[in-house]
C-alpha cells in the first residue's frame, strides 16, 4: 500500500471555497480508507457554515473536521464511497464495500473503522448519501413520539423535513401537514405521501383547522432553519401540544412572543438534536443501535427523488452557490469521472 493523493474541499472565508490536494497515506491500525463516490451538501447545517454564520468560537463537534468556524475549514458530514483497504485489526469490512462516513468533501480519506458504515445490500450510493439526515430524522420522532392517531405539522421541507415527514409516518401519526414557502417543495412534499401541504401566512391556523377535522395539530417540527417559522409553529398546535425545533439558526436571533397563546395554552418547547438521542429511549438505545436501525430503514424511505442536482467536485464553487439559491433539493457532489447520479431535475 502507498500514500495516494486526495482533493478534497475547504471554506477559506465566507462563500468562498477552494480545492485542496492532499496526501493520505495507507490506513493505520483501526483505520479504514476509502476512496469516494459522491457526497451531499448539507443545505442547513452546512451552508451556515459556508457563509459565516456561526459563533467563530464554536468547538468542532465531529472528529473528521479539520480547522475551525473561524476558517479555514474542512467541513461536511455525507460521504457515500467503496472500501479501498484495511489496516489492521479492522473486522466485518473488506475492499470493495459500499460504506456511508461522516466526513468532509473528500475523494480519498481515511477514517477510524468505527465510524464507518456499512450500507445494506441494494442501496444505491445516491440512497446512501441520506443516511445522515435520516438519522436526524430518526431522532426527531423518537423526540416528537406521535401517538397514534394524531396529526403532526412539519414546518419546512427541504430534505430533513421531507425525510422527517416520512419517519412521522412511520411512528404512527395518522396525519402529516407540510408548510412551506416554496410551491416546488409543497408538490415534492404531497409527492411523497403528506395529506397536505400549505403555505406559511396569517391564515395558517383556519387553513390548518379546515383539512385537520377543526382542529390545531397534537405536534409541530420546525426545521426550515426560518427563525420566524418557530412562531408560526407555536400558533399551530393544540393546548398542551408541542414544537420540536430541529432547526439550527446558528447566529440568527429568535424573537418569540410567548404571551396568551403560548403560556395559556401551556405548550411545550423542546430542541432535537442528532448528537444525542432521545432521554426517553435511554438505556434502551444507543448510537450503534441507532445507526443500524437506520440503514434497516433506508430502503422503505423515498430517496431517489431527493436528489435535484449533481456535479463533480471539481464544480465545488458552483455546487454551494447553486445550494443558496434555495431552489435545489439536495446538491451532490461526485468524485469519479462521469459519475452521475439520479436526478429529479
């Protein structure tokens, strides 16, 4: 084995992004490297960071990540790609298996055999990619816990929201609301199964009431990264009902009026958040059963339609910029010559 050089994409200031070599030598003890196939753009988590907007000072919170939120730094957490090879004393993985990792735009890397894994036979790498955001949204409705019969409100549907909103389903809510600005994201939403999808306005309530039996919704998950939205989700929820912020605003303030409708209607607030798992679930759940629930999940979620663009890294620069613009679904990014994924447009 031999060192073999990598691409791989860095943040050097806001919006500005620059394609870097580097040297990744043969995979030590534990270790696994792997050469990439495709990665996906976080249009959250990941483009707060791409454009500045989060607290310089902010500690890193995975292990794969290079530098800082002061930048320069290697970031991302979605990379689909084959086993090149193993050192030693890694166990149940071999060259030439298909494999999710939390890391950065990469082409080549390695990674701690731990954090590698190993995706279900017949997934395609372009399903693989969403491994990370279903596992939010594997966390959210263990957070939400919908009882059955009730009906949930997702404020947002970009991917997390699309995927969430599928999970919900899943869990046993008879009844699955999408709000969002975007008209596209609506029609991808009702394309996926939700009962209804509206558009966010003062009108939201009755228009809520009108296709929800009279009623408010028992839950609502705000995770269209709008901070305005949380409000919104406040008003759209029965007395003693609940908001899940799966957001991350990063540096956006939040302004909140939590007067009559909020404090009378005694309804609770409450983060999600990947990194950890739901308190409820504790003993009984871990990080590993998780992951491996969610690669048993994978297959029965509508993935292939997520996909809206795809370009090789090389295009990097284009590819996040096309990710801000907001029309994009999910925005990949492919490291092998004429690799292509599928498409929704």
């Amino acid at each position: 084995m031999e060192a073999l050089t990598a691409r791989a994409v860095w943040f050097v200031a806001p919006r500005q992004v620059e394609l870097r070599e580097e040297l990744v030598p043969p995979p030590g003890p534990g270790q696994v490297r792997i050469a990439a196939i495709a990665s996906a753009i976080s249009h959250g988590t990941e483009l707060l960071v791409y454009r500045g907007e989060v607290d310089p000072a902010l500690e890193l919170d995975l292990p794969t990540l290079v530098g800082s939120f002061a930048f320069p730094i290697k970031y991302g957490y979605a990379s689909v790609g084959q086993v090149l090879d193993v050192g030693a004393s890694v166990t149940g993985l071999a060259p030439g298996d298909l494999v999710f990792v939390l890391h950065p735009h990469q082409s080549l890397y390695n990674a701690c055999a731990e954090l590698v894994v190993p995706l279900p036979q017949g997934l395609t790498p372009a399903q693989g990619l969403f491994f990370a955001n279903a596992e939010t949204a594997l966390t959210i409705a263990h957070d939400a816990a919908p009882r059955l019969g009730e009906s949930v409100v997702v404020f947002g549907q970009g991917v997390v929201g699309l995927l969430a909103a599928q999970m919900l389903r899943l869990a046993g809510a008879a009844r699955v609301i999408a709000v969002d600005m975007n008209p596209r994201r609506r029609a991808q939403a009702l394309a996926l199964g939700v009962d209804a999808a509206l558009a966010p306005g003062p009108e939201l309530p009755e228009e809520l009431r009108a296709i929800n039996g009279g009623r408010l919704a028992d839950l609502a998950v705000e995770v269209s990264g709008a901070p305005a939205a949380l409000q919104a989700a406040i008003g759209c929820v029965l007395d003693e009902g609940s908001v899940l912020v799966a957001s991350w605003y990063g540096r956006k303030p939040v302004t909140l009026d939590l007067g009559t409708r909020f404090h009378r209607g005694r309804i609770r607030l409450r983060s999600t958040q990947v990194g950890r798992l739901a308190p409820e679930t504790w003993p009984r759940w871990d990080h590993r059963r998780r992951r491996e629930s969610v690669a048993a999940l994978l297959p029965r979620l509508r993935l292939d339609e997520l996909v809206s663009h795809s370009l090789p890294v090389e295009r990097a620069d284009e590819a996040y910029r096309l990710a801000e613009l907001g029309a994009a679904l999910q925005v990949v990014l492919t490291y092998r010559e004429k690799e292509t994924l599928l498409c929704t447009s």
